[in-house]
C-alpha cells in the first residue's frame, strides 16, 4: 500500500514545488499566479461553505446523467454492429470518426437544437462519452478468442445464450476499458461544456470557474482546478480497481500460478 | 459398404465419402477429400495424420460446427468436444464450467452444484472447485475440461488432441484418467492426434489420414491388452509402424 503511494505523494510534492518556484521567480505577480499555499487556505475555506458543494452536485450530476445515457447508448449500438452485418458497415467507420472528433465541436449544434438547457450540455457528454464506450465494448466482442465460441456452441449455445454466456463475458475487461476511457472524455467535453454556457441561474464547477476569472479571483481559480483534478483522479481510480479486479478474475493480470 | 451401414444402429458415428473445402484466397483448399470410416457405440478409436490431413476439420464436421462439401457425417446422439487448449472460460471457476455446461443442458438450477461436484470428484479434482483456469495447472485444465464434457451426457466424445501441450507425466496420468472414466460408462471416443504412439496407447482402433487432403488411409486394430503402458516394446513396434506410414504420407503430400 505505502509502496504504491509514495511514488504518487511525491509526484504532487514535486508538481507543488516546481509551482512555488515559479512563483518565487515573479515571472508574473501574486495577484495572477498566488502560490499554492494561499490557494490551499482558499480550497479549505471553501470546503466549509455549502454553496461550494452546490456547484460540484450540479457538475456531477450532469457527469452522471451525460454518462448513463451514453453507457446505455454505446452498449446498445456496440452490440447492433457487432450483431447486424448492415450496422456494422452503415456505423462502423462512423464511430471510429466520432472517437477522434473533439465532442465540443457538437455543442453550438446543440445549442441551436436545444437551447441553452440542461439537454444541450447532457448532448455534448454524451456525443463524448458513447463512441468510446461503444468501441470498447466492440472491440472485446470483436476480440472474443474463436475458441470460445466454439466451445459454447458445442455446449449447445446459440444465438442470445451464446451472447450471454461466452460473449459479453469474454468482452468485459475490454468493455471496462471502454467505460473507463468514456468517463475521462464525458468528463472534459462537460468542463469545455459548462464553460461555454454561463448563463443560465445554475451554478456548477464551470461557473464558478467563469465568475472567478471575471473577478480576477485567482486563487478561487486555482482552487477550482484543483477540485476537477482530484474528482478526475478519483472516479479514474475507481475505474481503475474495477478494472483490475475483472482482470484478476478473468486470468489477464500476468504473475500468477 | 451399403450392407454395414444397414447396422447403423450399432454405430456411434459413420463418415461416408466426406468432403470439406475451405476457400483459400481465392483458390479452394481441400481438407478432407472423401474420407469413410465407422466408429462403433462403446467403441475406443483414435485418428492419426499429419497436419494438414483434416484432423480437426472431421472432428468440427461431427459437432456440427462446420458444413461439409460433399459426403456425410452423422453422429447417433449427443456430441461433446475436447480440444487441445482446455477452453475453459476464464472467468469462471471449475466447477463454474462445468455447471453452466448442465445449465446450458437443461439442468435445475438446484441440481447444478451437487452434479458439478460429483463430476469434478469423478475426474480427481475435488477440492479445486473454486479455482478458476488461470490457478490450475494444464493437466487440471484437461481434467476440468473432461469434467465438463461429461456433464454435457454425451454418447460421443470428440477429443481433438487434448494432451498435446502436457508434460509427460500429467499425459500419462490423463491416459489413465481417460480409459477409466471410458471404461465405467458407454462412451464412444473419437480422439483425434498427431502422436502414434498416444494413438496405439488409447484406441481399440487407429485410423491413419493421409495429408493434404485428408483421405482414410490405412485402419490399424490394436489388440494389445488393457491397461497398456507407453513404454511397452509391442506398442512401440505398432506406433512405429503408423509413425513410418504417417512419414511417406507426408513425404507424398510435399
């Protein structure tokens, strides 16, 4: 456990120092760049204010609403072009296309469609999030070692039994990737997102982070940045264990009898 | 020919004439090329052929899971195959395997466990029934892999050489395991290797393939009796009687 976290503290402690010293060099003045010690005091003073946390649940609960909707979709669409030769062709390319196109690039779309609502920004994590997600989960069904199949359908599997019993199972830990992968892209295009929206009587970490440049208030900036650092780290190492544990179950992680 | 297939009813399997061809870019590879051959119910037979003479084409033809070209393959009753790699699935526990194996034929979910255990027990694995594939060894695998098999209730097993990636020790070991289990109950065993000498070890009979296209090429009786050691000098003088046959059949398909 220690092992495993020390190499980690003192990558921060590292990051920590190099910032003071660029501080300390007066490349440009406190009121542009404070050091982290003030904005450490800042991030504890926030903490104690509930109208903080008022921001981070309306952040999150767009993550999680953009996100269960494109897990929901990619799962699906995954399994349509695995399963229907036309969808395949149809999609196919399509989604490796939508992978590499930043998801912001649909949010003034989305604002003409939708307005500047709640749908516009859940639109943007979604387009986001889903293509990953999507190739993740075809890619584990596309990879499921041909030995596999053959024995389920010795066994007698055919059709959504051989899905469920050989299929889905064998794609997991890549579909796992997928999830993960698609969380880290549903979480920037929100933050991109939630920048471009400022109006709108919500507040949420993007416009806190809009108010406190307006303000010149930059220690609450930093703050905030520091707040979307460690909730990314966070559900990342979420994903991370839960990774690691299909892995472990499924034989993947190399070192053992 | 037509008068013996008149007694099918005594036959686990018959192959008549069989005929597989894969396309191969934009050629057409023969695998099988009019291959006959019975195997009678309760019966002990082994295949021999170099690769390239269809081994496991013929095996995939009898479980159904490739068409063939020409000719006929039937099975009378259930087919359950063994291959090389255990193919178990990795994720799930021995007994896992075996239990989705009865699932998947039918069995109540009540009845799985008890069964499963017993059939573990009935390959000596008892005690491993929570380990999942990646924690056994090779020959634990095949054990599981025969556990699993057994649950299907096959008439028939089709084993496509399934000790070939062992030691010789756990082979030996999985020789013994095998006529035991063949013996106790009314399988039929088609099992299908590169290795003569495993042929001679195991089979009432021994079918040589000729290579490129596979072809019957010669059919061996072995009389030696029960149980019969690897390493006994007239095992030895029959496999390398195969072994020179499989040897000028190779040189042929060159």
């Amino acid at each position: 456990m220690w092992s495993n976290l020390w190499p980690k503290l003192g990558a921060v402690v590292l990051a920590v120092a190099i910032w003071q010293l660029i501080v300390w060099s007066g490349w440009r003045p406190q009121s542009a760049l404070p050091g982290p010690w003030p904005v450490l005091e800042r991030l504890a003073g926030d903490l104690r204010n509930l109208d903080f946390y008022a921001g981070i649940g309306m952040t999150l609960r767009r993550a999680a609403l953009g996100y269960a909707i494109a897990a929901g979709a990619g799962t699906v669409v995954a399994i349509l072009i695995a399963r229907v030769k036309l969808a395949r062709r149809a999609v196919g390319s399509l989604l490796v296309g939508l992978q590499s196109m930043p998801s912001i690039a649909w949010f003034p779309l989305a604002l003409l469609l939708l307005q500047r609502s709640e749908g516009a920004i859940t639109l943007v994590v979604l387009m986001g999030a889903a293509p990953a997600i999507a190739a993740g989960l075809l890619s584990g069904i596309d990879q499921v070692h041909p030995m596999l199949i053959r024995v389920g359908r010795a066994m007698g599997a055919d059709g959504l039994r051989l899905y469920r019993h050989v299929v889905l199972p064998a794609a997991l830990p890549a579909f796992v990737g997928g999830l993960k992968q698609g969380w880290a892209f549903a979480w920037r295009s929100l933050m991109s997102a939630e920048l471009l929206v400022v109006a709108g009587n919500q507040t949420s970490i993007g416009t806190q982070l809009q108010l406190a440049r307006n303000l010149l208030d930059t220690q609450q900036l930093l703050a905030l940045m520091i707040v979307i650092f460690v909730i990314g780290v966070v559900i990342d190492s979420l994903f991370g264990a839960v990774d690691r544990s299909v892995r472990q179950r499924w034989g993947l992680l190399g070192g053992e009898a | 020919m037509s008068n013996v297939m008149a007694l099918s009813d005594k036959h686990a399997l018959s192959v008549e004439r069989l005929t597989v061809a894969f396309p191969h870019g934009d050629q057409v590879m023969l695998a099988l090329d009019g291959a006959t051959f019975e195997v009678k119910r309760g019966e002990f037979v082994c295949v021999v052929g170099a690769s390239g003479s269809g081994k496991s084409t013929l095996l995939n033809v009898l479980a159904g899971l490739d068409r063939p070209s020409g000719g006929r393959a039937h099975v009378h009753g259930r087919v359950a195959l063994i291959f090389q790699e255990s193919a178990l699935l990795p994720w799930l526990t021995a007994a896992g395997n075996v239990e989705l194996a009865l699932e998947l034929r039918g069995v109540k979910a009540s009845a799985r466990q008890k069964v499963a255990h017993e059939l573990l027990n009935r390959v000596h694995l008892a005690g491993f029934e929570r380990r999942r594939p990646h924690e056994l060894s090779g020959g634990m695998k095949q054990r599981a892999a025969l556990a699993r098999a057994l649950a299907q209730e096959a008439d028939v097993l089709l084993m496509d050489e399934p000790f070939a990636a062992l030691d010789a020790i756990s082979r030996d070991l999985l020789h013994e395991e095998l006529e035991r289990i063949w013996t106790e109950s009314h399988l039929t065993i088609l099992f299908v290797t590169h290795n003569a000498r495993e042929a001679v070890r195991l089979g009432d009979r021994v079918i040589v393939l000729t290579s490129r296209p596979g072809r019957v090429a010669h059919e061996v009786p072995i009389d030696l009796p029960r149980p019969r050691s690897l390493d006994s000098p007239e095992l030895a003088v029959i496999a390398g009687r195969i072994t020179d046959r499989l040897k000028h059949e190779m040189s042929n398909g060159r």
